[in-house]
C-alpha cells in the first residue's frame, strides 16, 4: 500500500494527476569537458546577472519612479497624477523585473544541469532574500549616518 505522502502527491487517496516523478528511459548524455565548462561560466553570468536585476529592485527602480512622478508633479502641478504614474510605473517595472528574474531562474537550472550539477531548484529565493537584506543595510546607512534623521529642535538648515 502506498501511504507516503511523496508518493501520493500529498494525499492519503492516491496521487494527483501530474505528480508522478519524473522517469527518463534513459541518463542523457554529458557534454564534452570543454563544453562543460562554457555552462558553468553561463550560469555564472546568469546568476550575476539575476543579482544585479535583484539589485535593481531595492533602489534604482524605485527611486526612478520617484522621479518620473516628481517630473510630472512638476509639468502638470497635480501631485495626485504624478503619484499615480509613481504608482504604475513602479508596479510595471518591479513585476516585469521579476518576470524577468524568473525566467533568468528556470535559464540558471538548466544551464547548471548543462554543466554537469544535479539542479532541481534555482537560486532566485536566495539571491532575492540576500539583496533585500543588502538594500535595508544600505537604507539604514544612509538614513542613519548619511542622511541622519535630524533634531526636533534643530533642523540644521538654517544658520546659528
């Protein structure tokens, strides 16, 4: 009786249509060493260049979008409509940046599978988790030290 919930999708019953494991008649063939090697160094490429568009989700886009909507604050005097094209231009650009990381994710596995390494999960959780941690170290830096958040009786702009 098959009771374990590996085999069974989850279920006690039976098994999900479309859960069964993977079987391949047989062990695909490896590539030459040379070609190994040419995978390995584009899943480099595609992991630094998941890092740097991961990157780009804690700072750049963000305040580009601050920026756009501050340039039409400024050309329409509405500050609702410049708010809103922050708005929609920061939805639009983090959603198709992860988009885009997503598909540079499932790239990543199978350019490791390429190069020789038994991949079966991508590295996108990873990276993601590590950049938001780099972002809030910097923005703490920068709130704290750089910027500093100022006094209440001193607001340090004028002269004394």
């Amino acid at each position: 009786m098959r009771s374990d919930p590996s085999d069974t999708g989850g279920l006690f019953i039976t098994r999900r249509p479309g859960t069964a494991p993977t079987r391949f008649r047989a062990l695909p063939e490896r590539g030459s060493a040379a070609r190994q090697r040419i995978d390995r160094r584009l899943a480099d490429v595609l992991l630094a260049t998941i890092t740097l568009i991961s990157l780009l989700c804690w700072g750049p886009i963000p305040l580009a979008c601050l920026w756009i909507g501050s340039q039409v604050n400024y050309l329409s005097g509405s500050v609702s409509l410049g708010i809103l094209v922050s708005f929609i231009g920061l939805f639009v650009l983090l959603f198709g940046a992860l988009s885009i990381l997503r598909r540079l994710d499932q790239a990543w596995i199978l350019v490791r599978r390429a190069a020789g390494h038994d991949q079966r999960t991508g590295a996108l959780g990873r990276v993601f988790a590590i950049t938001a941690a780099i972002g809030a170290i910097a923005f703490t830096v920068w709130f704290l030290i750089i910027h500093g958040p100022g006094s209440s009786t001193f607001s340090g702009g004028g002269n004394a």
